[in-house]
C-alpha cells in the first residue's frame, strides 16, 4: 500500500495519468469499502485540490446517503433525481456542470462551490454509489476529467 502520492506537476492528463494507478496500488489489498472509498476522496482532493471530493451510497431505491468524502460538511441524503447526485443517479450517466448557479434543482451544501462533476459508479450493472466532486473554480470540468474518472469509477467497481 502506498503511503503517499506522487503528484503530477504537468496536464491535468497527466495527473490523472500519474495517480490513477496510485490509486488501483492503494485499493487493491483492501476488502473495506469505507476505507478505499476514503483513501480515493483524499487522493483525488490532494492531488487536484478540488474544493469538495466525496461518495454518495445508494442507501434506497430512491435515496443516497453521504459516504467518504473530503471537504466542508455536505448534505446527508440526496433523493433520486434531485440536484446533480440524484439526476446523475436517475440517468446513469456523469454530468458536468460548468456553474452550479445554473443547474436546475441545484443542492447548495456550499455557496463556495461552483463547478461539480458526477460520476455514477456500477456494480453489478446498478449503480451503488456516487463519486461527486465541487470546484470553487467556475467551469473547471471537462471531457478529460469526464474520461478518467469515469476509468476511476471502474477501478472502484471492481475493488466494491
């Protein structure tokens, strides 16, 4: 198990380059679903210095229930369909959002953020959590980030 990361200095390509086999070295041990879940929400806010990294579970067929994360306190529970973690749930599929602002149905954990990605992750063909990542840049997701998280997400659908 790696106890620290080598982070990227180059692209934002190359950092996710560079740490997603970190992260695969660092989950790949571990039974505990907590603790990988955890260990990857540090990696990617250390390595990115995104403002908020966390996992939403599903708890329900129609909610989420916050899971590891790494940030200011988020809202605990998150209805199929509703804001960015649920809509992205409802429609199986990641969802960029350039400024929260302009999201319909937007959940406000925090006014400082102000871009987010959602990544839902699949087990078993059904979606069983939700990697949620804020910015407090404006439009600071793209397809690049689109591209390696979702690898991400099957990095961790394997290890869950």
């Amino acid at each position: 198990m790696a106890e620290e990361l080598i982070i990227s200095k180059g692209s934002r390509q190359d950092a996710y380059e560079c740490l997603l086999p970190q992260i695969t070295a660092l989950i790949s041990d571990e039974t505990n679903v907590i603790a990988n879940l955890a260990n990857v929400s540090a990696a990617l806010r250390q390595s990115f210095n995104f403002f908020w990294v966390g996992f939403y579970v599903v708890d329900s067929e129609t909610e989420l229930v916050l899971g590891p994360f790494q940030g200011d306190i988020a809202c605990t529970r998150i209805k199929k369909g509703q804001g960015v973690c649920g809509t992205a749930w409802k429609e199986e599929k990641t969802i960029i959002v350039p400024n929260v602002d302009e999201f319909p149905g937007h959940i406000t954990c925090s006014s400082l953020s102000k871009s987010e990605i959602v990544v839902p992750i699949f087990v078993n063909n059904f979606v069983k959590y939700i990697l949620d990542i804020d910015s407090h840049l404006l439009n600071d997701f793209n397809e690049t980030d689109s591209v390696y998280l979702e690898q991400l997400a099957k990095i961790i659908s394997k290890q869950c």
